[in-house]
C-alpha cells in the first residue's frame, strides 16, 4: 500500500499550478504536449531529466514537467530523484528523504514504501532515500536496471532527476536505461562548449530536445497576454452604447 502525502511543496519553488493561466505554466503545458505526441508514435516511458552543469534547473523542470503530466486525467507519473549525491526533491515536497530509490535498490525497503503519493494529484514521488557511499556502483547494479524497465508498466510517465553530465557519469548510465533524454540549459550561463560536451557524452542516443531556462520573464508575459486578450475579446460580446 503506497502511503499518501499532502501536497505542501516549499514555498521557495515556482511550481505551476492548474488554475493558474499564466506564461510559466503554458510553457509546461506546451512541453507535455510535445512529450505526449511524441509517445505516440514512439515507445517512450521514462525520462531522463538533466543538464550540462548544476544550477541550470533540471530539478524545476523535472518537477514541473512531472506536475503538468499528473494534471491530465488518467495520467499516472512518477518523479524519481535519482541524484543520489545531491537529492533535493524530499526538501520540495517538505517528506522524509527515505525509504526512497536507493533503500529498494539495496534491498532495505519494499518498492511500495519506496513512493508516496501526493494527495490530490495523479503525481507519485520516489525519493532518493538514505545517503550511499558509492551511487554509480549502486546504479550500475541490476536491480536499477530491472526497476526502471518495471516502473513503465505502472506509470504512464516515469520521470527521473539526475545529477549534471559533466561532474558525474551517473546521467550519462541511466540515459542508456531510459526511453528518452531531455537536457536542460540556462540561457546566459550555460555555455555552448558545455553543450556540446553534454551531447556529446550522451553520444546523442535517445536525446529528445533541449528545455530553455530563464528565458526573459517579459517576453513570454507579452507573448501570453496579447494571445488570452485578442482570444477573450473576440468572445466578449460588444458593449451597448
């Protein structure tokens, strides 16, 4: 039986929001268009959700993304922290950080007591669990193997944060375990020769497009607001005089 969690995420974290008719979301929204097109005409599951160098918000846009796939009904996703050395997603659903992914894979905790769900959404969360001394090793082993191939049978999306690709090679394993890759970048700090080298360590197997991050906050509100007021004006009968 999988516990359930209330969704109390850290305030801290501009998470979107299905009432909420705004730039950021519709971006999200548009991302899970594209992934979900993509599915079907592909096999594809599970994701890996990276970037090139750490703080160009993979973790947001994993969260995200995962939050904009469980608002569609029948939707069944789970978001997977796997970046064991550096987990952060327990600290932004405000849960314990195990048992989590690392305590099923050493055998310590069953799968069920391994996920939470979080109550009012079609969103499971797997933790990262207790520190280990050697995550590639662990990853490497197979029983992450196994569990990645098993989750897709359970979850429409499975959708795993992972740590950088160029400080660690642990992204660069789980891509070859995963369906599909989506690397992301900051605009203004993440440089091109970082981008290549983290294509180019993925061999470009299974890389499905690269999220922008941090594009300028005015252009997309522009962008957003003339298309919502040319729509609602054109519905809006006009005034009497």
């Amino acid at each position: 039986m999988i516990s359930e969690v209330p969704f109390t995420p850290a305030p801290e974290w501009n998470l979107i929001h299905p009432d909420r008719l705004d730039a950021h979301t519709e971006e999200f929204r548009s991302l899970r268009t594209r992934l979900n097109h993509f599915q079907k005409l592909h096999p594809v599951h599970s994701l890996v959700i990276t970037s090139p160098c750490p703080g160009e918000g993979k973790s947001f846009t994993a969260v995200n993304l995962a939050l904009a796939e469980a608002q569609l009904e029948g939707n069944a996703t789970l978001l997977a922290d796997f970046d064991f050395r550096l987990p952060t997603l327990h600290n932004l659903f405000q849960t314990e950080r195990a048992p989590g992914a690392t305590d099923y894979l050493r055998g310590t905790a069953p799968l069920h007591a391994a996920i939470r769900k979080i109550a009012g959404l079609n969103l499971y969360l797997m933790p990262a669990g207790e520190p280990v001394n050697n995550p590639l090793e662990l990853l490497n082993a197979d029983e992450t193997r196994e569990l990645l191939v098993q989750l897709p049978s359970v979850f429409n999306w499975v959708i795993l944060d992972t740590p950088p690709l160029l400080f660690t090679a642990d992204a660069n394993l789980l891509a070859t375990m995963c369906d599909g890759t989506v690397l992301v970048v900051r605009i203004g700090s993440t440089t091109i020769d970082s981008v290549v080298r983290a294509m180019q360590s993925l061999c470009e197997n299974n890389v499905l497009g690269v999220v922008a991050n941090c594009a300028r906050a005015g252009e997309l509100y522009h962008k957003y607001t003339y298309y919502y007021s040319s729509h609602y004006s054109r519905e809006q009968p006009a005034e009497a005089e």
